[in-house]
C-alpha cells in the first residue's frame, strides 16, 4: 500500500528490494500453475531447502547494512515459508532487533495460508507482519488449481487460515492469480472477495510458456524469461494461461463496479498502480517500473538472483556468504538486466498511448511480436492496452479530486451524473 499525492517527490536514493525463498521452492501444495515449484531440478537429490542459520543471520545483517533508505522491508516467500515453522521467524525477528535503532524494519510474508493457526497468528500480530495470503476466488475457482499433494481441493484450509488473521487483526492482504477460467467470472470473483471481508486485493495473471527441448532435459516444466532481443521460437502457451484480451475484460468489469461502488473502502492494487502512473508518480511495483534489476532474490542457500523469475543458473550473482551485496545489485544492473527493459522495448510500446502506465510489463514474458515483427512485446500487450484505455476517463476525475485535496471516493458520484462541488466548503477535507 502507497500514499497517492500529485506532488512529485525530490529524487532520494535508490532502495534494494530482497525477496527471501528461506525454504527454497519447497511446499505443501501442488498448484498446477506454479513457476517455482519446478525449481527443485535446479539442486540435487535430498537438497535440505531449510535455510541455515549461518545463511539467515549473513543476509539480515548485510541486508540492512547495504540498504540506503531508512526503512528495510524483508519479504519472505517459498515455496511455502510457513513450512519452517514459527521458531524460524522467532530467530528473525531476534536477530532484527539490533539493528531496530539504525533502520525502521519491516516484515511481509506471503502463505498459501494452510498452515496458519492461532499460535502463528498471535506471533503474526505480536511482531507486526504484513501478510500476503493466496486465494483465488470462490471454492470452484480456487480449488481448480491450487491443490495439495493428494489432489484435493485446498480451500477450506485457507479459508480458515484468512479468517484466523481477521480474528486476530493480523494485517493482510490477498494474491489472487488469474488463469484463463478465472478471467471469466471477474465479478463473482471480486464480489466474493467482497463478502469475505477482504479490503486489499492484488489480481495477478497467471502466464507461462511450454519449455524447449534443453528446458526439458535439465528437468523444467516451464519456458524461462523471453531473449527480448529475437523472435522467440516457442510462443505455445499451457492451457491454464490467461488470453490477453480477457484479463483486460477481467480488470475493467471490476474496475466498473468498484468505480461506481467501492472507492475508498475496497483497494484493489492494481488499480491503484493505475492512478499512481497516470499522476506520474513512480511505479511501485517492478512489473510497471520503467527499468527493473533492483528487485533480487536470495534463495535459501545464499544465492542471489535478478528477480524471482530468473531464479535460473545465467542469472545468479553471486551468493551472500561470499560476494558483496551492493556489488550484486550493481552486476544485475550493469549486466543489462535492469535497462534492457525500457531500452529494448519495440517502437509499438515506444509509441504507445499508455507506456506510462504498462512500461512494457516483466521482461519475462515479453515474448510476443508486434504486427511488424518486433520482438519484445508483452504477451499481455492486447489485455493491458484494452484496460488502461478504458479507465483513463476515471483517472482524470480522481487526478482532479486529488489535485483539489478531495477524496478520490468521489469519483462515484462524478460517474453517476454531472458532479458539482463547492471547493471552498471542503478545502481541508482529509484524502482518501
């Protein structure tokens, strides 16, 4: 969650952002979906994913050393992290609380929520965690990929696990991914968020590519990041990946109903990402920065990788017990992986009425081609154009209400009719 303001900030210097896999691509459940899962092939036979403490304890301190803001925000995710249990994340937070008076630290961790109970909960709470929680929809939609090793059906369970944070006032928000079916039903979908009780909610789309024979022949089930640079060979995508122009009727048929109902009480993050870009504010969020490479993985053995998506043996930098960190940052950047995304865009994205807001997409699946055969466009290119174009009628509206000092939630009554308001009667009226 961000503050929007039409005031464009002084430049301040650039944070480092680490995704932690403290349990590598291990998990309890078998989402059929998942591009981590396959990362087992990557190390050999009886791998002890858990991280050790040696490796925890190096990265904490030489994170928070190495970060020039003054707030740290550690992020862990898996697999599923919740598999290393509570006293995992005990010895975390112990071995934070040193440096709590240089930095203000924050932790998030992101759960297929199965495993959480009121023992993690109350720590959860205690200790400040923001919690991301995977959950797809309704029970037809969640269960028809997101399963256990048996099979089954995985949406009691997290369920459960949602509504012991709500009882314990654990902050959170929900991960829903968007595969092909999923994009059919948008307003069952958000209205079912909608009853649970869910306030802030980030719709991923799921996409992925068959692999190539050499893909194949190290164990992987799934294409890695596009060349950007040629035309890719292998454009065939599983029958589970969302169609570009239905993820783009997807968002608008919940934007609509959010714009006309749920403004300023339900925070849908990709919209918000929409109005930040149309104010010109910079991109929370790697996929729709102009340039990426500042946003690292470290998996659970040290290794350090350009971004959870490149989690594949060219793009390693190094590894934390042995190699500096800003130096790391510095190889990812200069190797081409962070500018490559705004310097290699096609001349269709370069000439784009909603650059601004879509910056290309994740360098990982720009794998398709523009009608004059330029490699490097979004596979989502036709969906996110459709989208961005549709709401900037609303966007105008709340960049007005914002720039008078006005809650953006007015923008409900502006599209029910001609909106008339006395500017002097609300000056001061707080935002939100």
């Amino acid at each position: 969650m961000f503050t929007l303001t039409t005031e464009h900030p002084e430049p301040s210097p650039q944070g480092i952002h680490i995704v932690a896999k403290p349990i590598g691509p291990a998990c309890n459940l078998n989402c059929t979906y998942c591009f981590y899962l396959e990362k087992h092939s990557l190390y050999g036979a009886g791998e002890d994913y858990r991280m050790p403490d040696a490796v925890l304890s190096t990265f904490i301190r030489r994170y928070i050393e190495a970060q020039p803001t003054p707030v740290v925000e550690f992020v862990w995710q898996g697999g599923e992290p919740t598999l290393l249990g509570v006293d995992f994340f005990r010895r975390v937070v112990e071995l934070q609380r040193p440096f709590a008076g240089r930095k203000t630290i924050t932790n998030s961790l992101q759960t297929n929520g199965t495993l959480l109970d009121d023992a993690w909960c109350r720590f959860l709470k205690q200790h400040q965690f923001m919690v991301g929680i995977s959950l797809d929809g309704p029970r037809e939609v969640h269960d028809r990929y997101r399963r256990d090793r048996q099979g089954k059906g995985t949406f009691d369970e997290v369920i459960g696990g949602l509504k012991l944070l709500q009882k314990h006032g654990v902050e959170y928000n929900v991960m829903a991914s968007v595969a092909r079916e999923t994009a059919r039903q948008p307003l069952e979908v958000y209205r079912f968020f909608k009853e649970q009780g869910v306030e802030f909610i980030q719709f991923v789309p799921i996409i992925e590519r068959h692999p190539d024979t050499d893909e194949r022949n190290i164990g992987l089930s799934l294409a890695g990041p596009a060349t950007l640079d040629r035309e890719e060979p292998n454009t065939e995508v599983p029958p589970w990946t969302v169609l570009p122009e239905e993820y783009g009727d997807f968002l608008i048929a919940i934007y609509e109903e959010w714009v006309h109902h749920d403004v300023g009480t339900t925070f849908v993050m990709n919209f918000e990402w929409a109005l930040n870009a149309w104010i010109g504010n910079p991109s929370p969020v790697c996929i729709h920065a102009r340039q990426c490479g500042r946003s690292l993985v470290i998996e659970h053995n040290g290794d350090l990788f350009a971004c959870d998506h490149y989690v594949y043996p060219e793009y390693r930098l190094g590894n934390i017990m042995a190699d500096d960190l800003a130096q790391m940052v510095d190889k990812s950047l200069q190797c081409g992986f962070g500018t490559s995304k705004e310097t290699s865009l096609p001349s269709r994205c370069r000439e784009c009425e909603v650059l601004a807001a879509c910056q290309g997409g994740c360098p990982k699946h720009r794998f398709a081609c523009t009608v004059q055969g330029e490699p490097g466009l979004h596979y989502l290119c036709a969906g996110y154009r459709k989208f961005f174009r549709h709401i900037r009628k609303y966007l105008r509206a709340m960049t007005t209400l914002l720039e008078h000092g006005l809650p953006v939630s007015y923008v409900m009554q502006a599209v029910k009719g001609p909106l008339v308001i006395d500017l002097e009667k609300h000056a001061g009226v707080p935002r939100r």
